[in-house]
C-alpha cells in the first residue's frame, strides 16, 4: 500500500513540499520530515510565513540555495500567485516537474526512455548531449545580419526629436524663438522612442524534437548574441534557463555550456507541466509579460491536455505575441491533428512550421512587420 494512503489528509500537502525539494537536488533525511511535521503541529501557524519558518528550521536547506528553496516553497504553497522571492545574481536555474504519484521510478536513461526520437515520452530521462562540430548556416547568416533591425520593437515613455510626430517640443520651440526676437517660425516635434520588444524562446528538448535539438540551440545562440533582450529556456522534463551560458560569444563554448546545465535532452515530453511550472515562478513569468513569445516543439503531449490548454491561454494572455512553431506544419493550409494542438490552437497567435532553420528565422524576422 502506498505510503501516501496512510497519511492523514493535511498532512499530504506538507509531505509532497518535502518530495518537490528532493526532486529538485535537497537533501532531506525521513527525520527531518518528521520534525517539520511536529514543528506545524506545534506553532498551529495561522498564517504561511509559519510554515516557511518550520521548513527553515527543520529541513535545514543549505544558504547558498536559499533563494531556490524561496522559489520552491512559493510555487509550492502560492502556486502561480507566488509573491516574487527570487534574488538577483542566482546561479540555480533548474526547476524540476514534480509528477505526483511517480516519486518511486527511477529517471531513464535516454537511449532507454526513446532511442528513435520519434515518439513523445512522459518518462525522465537524465543525459549530457555533446554537439557535433557546429557549423554556420546560410539561415544563421541571416538572422544575426538582420536581427538587430528587424525583430519586433515597441514604443517607451521617453520622448525623442523628430520632423514629425504627435507630440510638441515646446522647450526646443521657445529657445528657437528667442532668435527671431520671439517669433515662432517652426514647431519642434517629439515622438517617443522605439525599443527593441523582449523576446522569449521555449524550445523542447524532448526525445521527439531529438533531430532539431542541436539546430534549435544554434539559432537561439544566434538569437541572444544578436539582440539584447533575449531569453531562452529549455523544456522536456525540466524547466531550464540557458540564457546566460548563450550570451559567451563562442558558440562552441555556449553550447557546451548548455549540454551541461540542460540534463532532461531527448527525455520525456510533459509542455503542460513546464509551461505552468514557468508562469508559476514569478522571475520566469515576468520574461512573457510584453514579450513576443516563441515556443519551439512539435506539441506531442503526453500529460493531461487541460494543463497544457491552460498554461497556453495564461502566456498569451501576457504576451505580446505568442508563436507556436511545429516541425508538423508542413504547409500553409496546415490544421493541428494531435490533441494538444486542437487544444491550444485558439490561444497562439501563429501556428506555423518550425521543421527548419530556415522557416524559423524567416518567422522570426517577419515579427518586426507586426504592429508594435
């Protein structure tokens, strides 16, 4: 009989907090569940910063990973409510998936959990990727070229000079006037300035988006290197933010960084349980909010299609624009037969083919034609 059917009901919750920090690298020996159970019973907290200050004192977390326990302890607790803890300069940028009701398997392997990559998973797999000698495309060319003045741009609040424009440069008029004794012989003009639009890449790093990996993880170094408010995250059966070992100028070195930081490659495939896991961690979330949102996979779901419908819906409604890109999409009278696709069609904004470095820079690109 599982362990879990003998707790007492209100007790489970405390008890699956304790299995999401083993799931994410804490070290928590049975005692200590123990203690912090009597610690809650103890305190009889009437409010959550009783509970936080129980799990402190008795699951001990090391304070070097205080800000992730933080993180965890919000997601947990809050869930996609949380009050943003996170503290600036934090190396930790790994969140695992908790799963409930399969803390007893063990992770695959990858050659075991999906060898051909042409099927989705559910399963973990735990696996370093080595990246072939990497060489540049005609489609990397161009999007590092064109990049910097064709991605999507926004309107700020500062205001600049222009000929023409909505708004009146009275201090530039009045100190022209003063020349011509007062008179008023042209209207200075401002209109505000244009901003490059932040840009979130999401790609899927699962066993069946394992033929693109390595050429998706190109393009997003190209990306980052070539426009400055770039992020970019990994997904499969953990949550991965790449984005500071792509900003190395080398991309042999950014991408060995990253075969390294990433430890889900060509594992199980669970989009709806990343993408709430994203939206859930305020740091993360904020990146969507106003941004032009890209998410690279096939959409081969193997979790429930309600918490991927959901997630979706959430991000779009952040988002300035939300582009779904599927090697599935070979044409453009392209309808989505899986699913997860039919689940989330209505909430993308684009849902168009991603089976090619090339059809992804060209998407990209055309984003700048958008209205800002």
């Amino acid at each position: 009989m599982s362990t879990d059917l003998q707790l007492p009901r209100a007790a489970r919750t405390f008890v699956s907090f304790v299995a999401l920090l083993r799931a994410n690298g804490f070290a928590v020996a049975p005692e200590q569940t123990t203690a912090f159970l009597a610690a809650i019973a103890l305190l009889g907290p009437r409010k959550l910063e009783d509970i936080r200050q129980s799990a402190l004192a008795t699951l001990a977390p090391p304070p070097e990973r205080r800000a992730t326990f933080d993180r965890l302890f919000d997601l947990h607790f809050r869930g996609s409510e949380a009050i943003e803890r996170a503290e600036a300069g934090e190396d930790d940028e790994t969140v695992r998936l908790q799963e409930e009701g399969r803390g007893d398997e063990e992770p695959l392997l990858a050659d075991d959990a999906n060898e051909s990559g042409l099927t989705a998973t559910r399963a973990e797999a735990l696996v370093e990727r080595r990246f072939a000698q990497l060489s540049t495309t005609d489609a990397l060319r161009r999007l590092a070229r064109e990049a910097p003045r064709r991605l999507p741009r926004r309107r700020g609040h500062r205001r600049m000079r222009a000929r023409r424009g909505p708004f009146a440069d009275l201090r530039r008029t009045l100190r022209d006037s003063v020349r011509s004794d007062g008179e008023i012989l042209r209207l200075g003009h401002m209109r505000r300035r244009q901003r490059p639009r932040k840009v979130l890449l999401l790609i899927d790093v699962s066993g069946s988006m394992k033929s693109r990996t390595e050429e998706n993880m190109k393009l997003a170094h190209a990306l980052v290197q070539a426009a400055p408010n770039v992020e970019v995250f990994t997904f499969g059966t953990r949550l991965t933010r790449v984005t500071r070992v792509l900003r190395l100028k080398r991309r042999e070195q950014a991408l060995s960084a990253a075969a390294h930081l990433v430890s889900d490659w060509d594992g199980g495939t669970r989009i709806g349980d990343a993408l709430q896991a994203f939206l859930a961690v305020p740091r993360f979330g904020g990146y969507a909010r106003g941004a032009a949102v890209i998410i690279v996979s096939d959409g081969l779901e193997r979790g429930e299609p309600d918490a991927l419908r959901d997630a979706v819906a959430k991000l779009s409604r952040r988002a300035w624009r939300l582009s779904w890109l599927t090697p599935l999409a070979t044409g453009p009278g392209f309808r989505p037969q899986t699913e997860a696709l039919v689940a989330i069609e209505r909430f993308v904004d684009d849902l168009v083919d991603g089976g090619s470095s090339a059809s992804i820079v060209a998407h990209v690109l055309a984003l700048g034609r958008r209205a800002a």
